[in-house]
C-alpha cells in the first residue's frame, strides 16, 4: 500500500468510526495482525522442525541400507544428531549435584501481640445524667 492509500483509509474510517471509537478500532486491528503474525510464524517454525526431522529419518534410512558402514559425513552428522535427540529425551533435565543443599534459614522469633485490654463503654442514656 502507498501512502496515499493508508491516508484514504484513515479518513474513511475516521468518518465511518467517528474520532470516539478510532483508537479502539486501531488497537483492535493491530492486536489482530499482531496475532496473525504469531501464529505464522509458529506454524514456520514448527513446519521447519518437521522438515529437519524427516530430513534426518531419509537420512537414517539411507545409513541402515548401507549397513551403517562407509557412512557419508552427512549422515554421520544426521546419527549423532539423532543421538543426542534420544539422550535428551531419555535425561531431559541435567542432574542436580547432590552437594548443593537447601539453605533452611532459621525462623525469626516473633513478638507477641499486646493484649488489648477493653472498658466497657455505657451506652445506656437512662442512667447518665447530664
């Protein structure tokens, strides 16, 4: 779009919209092409992943139909990778070392709250005389 066109367009909305409701419809358009905008570049990510993951399955097929011997670096590349893949997935989270304790921190001690020692309070007007 030029920038001609973006002008019409505002003035065309300022007149349909009224100057009240604009900023409401400009935030709401922009929350919208903002969330198109995530989900696209999910779905890219998420059709990269699939891609390099069937790209490293032919990649393992090539290698057993040779009997995993005189491999390619490519495919010897494609084997650690899958590795890995599998050590991570069976250890996913690093181990803790067993040296590091949690600190327990001693409680402070708390002081008691004063009593509150109440007087009654007369509210009877009968037998106070002014």
């Amino acid at each position: 779009m030029s920038f001609w066109e973006l002008i019409v367009i505002a003035v065309v909305a300022l007149l349909v919209l009224g100057p009240e409701r604009l900023p409401g419809a400009i935030r709401s358009v922009s929350g919208f092409v903002r969330s198109v905008k995530q989900f696209g570049q999910q779905m890219q990510a998420e059709l990269n992943d699939e891609l390099r993951v069937q790209e490293l399955h032919d990649k393992l097929k090539q290698a057993e139909e040779k009997g995993l011997l005189n491999l390619t670096t490519e495919e010897m590349q494609a084997m650690a990778e899958l590795r890995q893949a599998a050590a991570d997935v069976t250890n996913p989270y690093p181990a803790a070392s067993t040296t590091a304790q949690p600190q327990v921190l001693p409680a402070e001690p708390v002081a008691p709250l004063p009593s509150i020692a109440s007087d009654p309070v007369v509210t009877d007007d009968k037998n106070h005389k002014s």
